[in-house]
C-alpha cells in the first residue's frame, strides 16, 4: 500500500492561553485522507535567533545560565527572541551583546531550523560571528543571568559528545558552525 504525504487542512484555530512569550493555540484541522476533524495543539512564538562567536584567539564565546525548564545551569551559545520589527541578523547582533559583553563585527548565516515542527511554528536562524570583540559588559534582563565562559574552538567537539552541551538547538547550530568552518 503506498500512501503519498499530503497536508492537512486547518479549519480554525484559537488561543487556549497566553504565556507571555508564547501562546498555546488549539487548532481543528481535516485529515487529508478521511477528512475527519481532529483536535491538535501547537506553540506560537516569535522566531528565535542563535550566534556562535569566535575571539581572534579561536575561542568560542559561551554563556553559562540557569534554565527554569530543567531546573539546571547549561553552558549554551548567545541566542534568544527575534523583537518585533526586528531582522534576524540585527537579534542576532543584539543577543550577542547583551549576553557576553561581545560585539559582533560580521555575521555569517548558518541557516534556519524548525526547532520542533510537531508543536512549534517559528524558526531558528542560525549565525556565525567569526570575529568578536570584548565589548561593554553584559546587559541582561532582570530574569536573565548570565556569566561567560571563552572555550577553544578544538574543545567544542568534546563538549558536544560529551552532553556538557545538551541543548539540542545550541548543539545543532553547533554542528552546523563546526561543518562551515571545516573543522567537525
């Protein structure tokens, strides 16, 4: 039996609760083969950006943070929310400085990702800074903490397999920046 993929069609949607930087949304959508309702849930958020920086020293620029969701510190590269109006690049550029300190003299785009199409409708643009420069200190929000921590580029691979860095969307930027940069 071959069956070819088709898509589903949304009937409507609404919002089942507003979560400050995301909303929980509950659409019913026809399934393209019995054209039967069903129920589904997704996320809906502004896009999100991620940088990998790197010193004229060959060290990548990493921050240390507490993360609400798993309850533990992580070691992840400078990323965060697209503001409205905003390009990808300039949040990018932003994040960078507000989390490390670090300005960002070029950006070089790694590509986007869908961080979890089965629940989520935004996008993950994915940069590399290869050349920063200590700048102002780090300016973060008042739920935000962050400390820096420089790595040599040739330790990030360790980190990757090791799970120091789990964060699965920092691990594939990662990844990606190790490949452009020829060095996985």
């Amino acid at each position: 039996m071959n069956l070819e993929v088709a898509a589903w069609q949304r009937q409507r949607s609404r919002v089942v609760a507003d979560c400050r930087i995301f909303t929980v949304n509950e659409s019913t959508s026809l399934s393209p083969i019995t054209q039967q309702a069903h129920q589904f849930y997704f996320l809906d958020t502004a896009d999100w950006v991620n940088v990998v920086p790197i010193t004229a020293d060959n060290e990548v620029v990493l921050v240390r943070q507490f993360r609400h969701g798993s309850e533990r510190i992580t070691l992840e590269i400078p990323g965060g929310m697209v503001d409205p109006g905003e390009q990808p690049v300039v949040a990018a550029a932003r994040e960078c400085l507000e989390e490390t300190g670090y300005v960002v003299g070029e950006l070089v785009s790694l590509g986007c990702l869908n961080p979890n199409p089965a629940i989520f409708q935004n996008r993950l643009h994915t940069w590399l800074a290869p050349v920063v420069h200590s700048g102002a200190g780090i300016d973060n929000q008042s739920t935000e903490h962050t400390e820096v921590q420089l790595v040599p580029l040739a330790q990030i691979p360790e980190l990757l397999l090791s799970g120091e860095i789990d964060h699965a969307l920092v691990v594939a930027t990662l990844w990606r920046a190790l490949y452009h940069l020829g060095t996985e």
